[in-house]
C-alpha cells in the first residue's frame, strides 16, 4: 500500500475546556506526547465535543481498517461464488468502489 504521509498513531484526545480537545501522539516514534493539534468545537453540546474529538483521534486507526477492509473486499470479489446473485457481487463493488476506496483517498488527500 501507500507510504504513509501523516503523523502515525495513536492518537488520544483531551480535554482543555468545555468546548477544546488537544489531539496528541505518542508512541515508538514519539515517546514523548506531543500535541498534535488543538480543536476548538463551538457547535454541540459537550458530549457532542467530546464525541468529535475521539472521532478526530481515532483517524489513524480508522484508515487502517479501512485498508484492511479494502484487501478483503478485494479478495471476496475476486473469489465470489458463482452461486452468488449478481446483485450480491455488485453491492460488494459498489461498497469498495463508492465507500472505502473513496474515503481512503478523502483521508490521504487524493
């Protein structure tokens, strides 16, 4: 796959007040944590804050899987059954082509 171009997880949120999160990295790589970003979240209640910055620190992660979901669905498409409905064969394409190849390359900047 790709070489990756941003900053390697995990990433981890946390709180500076009601409505800020500071998403950091720590790891191998960084074994200090160092902020990665400061996010300011003026919509929402906190919770819905809250929610947004995991969501934000989770990027990382969710890129990966969806790598990996890529590579399966690959795999399943080139070995579905015969058996199979046609319909079925399409909606797995169209999962790949239209969701997680598209979110792949929103993520990576493409």
């Amino acid at each position: 796959m790709n070489e990756q171009k941003h900053t390697p997880g995990p990433w981890s949120a946390t709180k500076q007040s009601k409505t800020s999160y500071r998403i950091d990295t720590a790891g191998e790589q960084f074994p200090e944590w160092k902020g990665l970003a400061h996010v300011f979240i003026a919509v929402g209640t906190e919770d819905e804050s809250k929610a947004n910055a995991s969501l934000i620190a989770a990027a990382p992660d969710m890129l990966a899987a969806l790598k990996e979901c890529q590579g399966v669905l690959e795999t399943a498409g080139r070995y579905f059954p015969k058996s199979i409905q046609n319909s079925d064969k399409f909606h797995l394409v169209n999962i790949l082509e239209n969701s997680v190849k598209k979110t792949i390359a929103q993520a990576e900047g493409k």
